[in-house]
C-alpha cells in the first residue's frame, strides 16, 4: 500500500528516481495515485451490512421519561453482545413541539408515545430453543425496560400500516411542530401576527385539532370574529 511506501522512503517529488516495487502494476500504464492501493484495487463504496430481511418492528414498555436512556443501553447491550444482525434500529418516536414561555416560542422534541420505545429485531427461533430466546432475553434484561407489547411475555410485532403511521407522524412533525399551549373560551389574549397584531381580543372558540382560534376582536365599536392559528396569540398576563 501507499502509506508502506511511504515509510520506507519513497520520494515524494521528481528529486528521485521512484523506486517500483516488483510485481506491481498500475493498470492501462499510470502510475497509482498517492494514497492508492499499489494493485489499483479499489476500495469498497461502502461496509454497511445488509439489512436482516427477518427482522421486524416490535414495541417495548419501558418507564416513562426513561426512553432515551433504555435506548442509550440497549444499544450498548447489541455491541457488547454481539446481536448486530439480530437487533436492528432502536427508535423513540418523538415530534417537536412549540411552548410559548414569556412571550417567547421554543421548540423542543418530545416522545408522543411517552413509555415505549420501537425496536427492530429478528426473533426467529423465538420459544423454541432458538437465537431468539436469547435476542428477547437481550432485550428484556435492559434496565428500565418492564416488557413487551403483545400477549404475556411473546411480542407482537407491527403491521406495516401501524409502523407507517408512526414514521409518517414523526416525518410531518419535523415539517410543522405542534404548539403546545392551551387557550379556554372567554380567555383574553393578544394578537401578536397579522393585520391585527397589537389587537386584544376575547377566545370564542377553541379548535384543538386545527390549532386555531376565533377571536372576538373589537373594531370601530364593534365585537368582529377573528379566526386565527394559536401561534399568532399570547395570553394576556
């Protein structure tokens, strides 16, 4: 390789006559590149492992508030174990969502599945003397982690639609975080967006789902209905 040559002295410049190793060629008549291969081998695009086609998505308890942490451990438990192919993505569903503290948004991620945690295994063999007792023993083992979704003590892994839902409500949460703050009908609060920014104004309605308010807003004298999403408000102190 390279890097022995170099080591050994080869000139890196036309000061010297290079010396050629015996045997080595370099193709069509060029000499390797610096940092090549000396048999001009080329170095594979890339080492990741093929994807276990057994391996399915199943759903684990673990405390709630601790999923970052049974993450952080069972992963460690596939390296020291060695369960690489058998374990696969461990994942914390989660989306952003927007507080508004002192008139102030700040947007922070956070599980909407508070107390499980997704795992990507392949448990073939599973109740039969098989890997996947000891894969499912792997995983049940992990600190903070109390069980399985499914009957008893025997997974259930997801269908594939409920496995889509999941990634496409994380996937739109990355696009438009949640806010999250309520507002009660007859609550006074203030328009801080739009044409009617500096406007106070009375809460008539509440649309969770939508994320919008309509808002009685005086004009000239007059009570006129303001419909507005909840990011363009802020309560009244």
């Amino acid at each position: 390789m390279a890097e022995d040559i170099n080591e050994n002295g080869t000139p890196q410049g036309d000061e010297q006559e290079p010396k050629t190793p015996p045997e080595v060629t370099a193709g069509d008549g060029a000499a390797p590149a610096e940092g090549a291969e000396a048999t001009g081998t080329p170095e594979p695009a890339s080492t990741e492992q093929p994807r276990n086609p057994n391996m399915k998505w199943y759903i684990i308890h673990s405390y709630s508030g601790f999923e970052r942490k049974v993450k952080e451990s069972l992963e460690s438990r596939v390296a020291a174990f060695g369960l690489q192919e058998k374990i696969g993505r461990v994942v914390i569903p989660t989306e952003p969502v927007t507080e508004i503290r002192n008139g102030k948004k700040y947007t922070i991620e956070r599980a909407f599945l508070p107390g499980y945690v997704l795992v990507e295994m392949d448990l073939t063999g599973f109740r039969s003397g098989g890997e996947g007792d000891h894969v499912w023993h792997v995983v049940k083992s992990t600190p903070r982690v109390t069980g399985f979704v499914g009957t008893g003590n025997d997974p259930t892994p997801l269908s594939e639609e409920e496995v889509n839902t999941i990634v496409y409500r994380v996937n739109v949460g990355k696009d438009k975080p949640k806010l999250r703050v309520k507002f009660e009908k007859n609550e006074s609060v203030k328009i801080t967006e739009g044409p009617f920014a500096n406007f106070t104004g009375i809460v008539d309605e509440v649309n969770e789902d939508r994320e919008t308010l309509k808002i009685m807003v005086t004009i000239f004298g007059r009570a006129t209905p303001v419909e507005l999403e909840f990011g363009q408000v802020e309560k009244v102190a």
